[in-house]
C-alpha cells in the first residue's frame, strides 16, 4: 500500500474515532482542522471549560496531546506523580482493559516548555486503538489532578472550589 493512502487511512480512523466519542456525548463541538505538513487538529470540549486539542500527523503515525496540562512543570511534584500514572499504564500488571498495549502503540510523556504533553505512536493500523488508549489515559491524568492536586485546576482551568 502506498504511504499516503495509509495516512489518509489513519487520519480517517483518528476522526471516525473522536467523532464516535462526540456522537456519544462524550465531549462536544468537535472540530476538524488541517495542521502544519499534512496533521490533523481536532478540537473539542472535555473535561474542562477550554478545547483540547488532538493532532494526528500521518507521517509520523503519532496522536498527540499538547500542552495537555499548562504550566506543570511549576509543580515537579505533579509532574511525577502524573508520568507515573503514565508509567503505570504502560505496565503489566495493569489490567489489560485500562493498560496500553505496547504491540498498539508507544506512549511519550514529556515537558516541554514548561507544559505536560501526551503522546501516542500507532503501531501498524491501530488508530482507533490508539484513540481510545490515549483519551482514556488522559480522563486518568483529569482523575489523578482532581484528587491530588484539585488547586491546580481551579488556578488552571477554572475548576469551582467546591
């Protein structure tokens, strides 16, 4: 198969993907968008009052997060505590259905710029594994924030106090 008709198929899967979670209420106002070199940027509200932001770059089979969590790396204890929580996914003795499954997709957890990114590298024709992979670790990173670091969200995102 010719290299650009699997990225066209993997950009295809990605949306067909975001658009199941949108249709099923998950998150609303999904919006498509063409990025820089032929990537994808999907933007829609989830989890807090500002749009996340998806990219999917076809070249480099890689969904990515950025700046998924602004102005971490002002709290290096989040930081690592929230790359464990990556870390533990990624590990064996996680159940399978909350684990990364490494033959699917590889998973980066970075700093950069201060800000926490996440990303997934999609091993083969595995995109809407990798989809669901990558928003159900972000919904553990949310989860991770509002139990341990709830003054973050409040600051960051405009969480209520209560």
């Amino acid at each position: 198969m010719p290299a650009g008709r699997r990225e066209d198929t993997g950009t295809r899967q990605v949306a067909a993907s975001l658009q199941r979670y949108a249709d099923r209420g998950v998150f609303r106002g999904l919006s498509v968008s063409a990025g820089k070199n032929g990537r994808r940027e999907f933007r829609f509200l989830w989890l807090t009052r500002t749009p996340m932001l998806v990219t999917y770059d076809p070249g480099a089979s890689t969904l990515a997060f950025p700046r998924l969590i602004p102005g971490a790396a002002a709290v290096p204890s989040m930081v690592a505590a929230l790359k464990g929580v990556v870390a533990e996914h990624l590990d064996s003795t996680v159940p399978e259905h909350r684990r990364v499954d490494k033959r699917r997709a590889t998973v980066r957890c970075t700093v950069r710029d201060g800000h926490l990114s996440l990303s997934l590298v999609v091993r083969g024709a595995h995109h809407a594994y990798a989809t669901k992979a990558g928003l159900n670790l972000v919904n553990r990173l949310f989860l991770q924030l509002q139990a341990h670091h709830p003054e973050y969200l409040i600051q960051q995102f405009g969480f209520s106090e209560e």
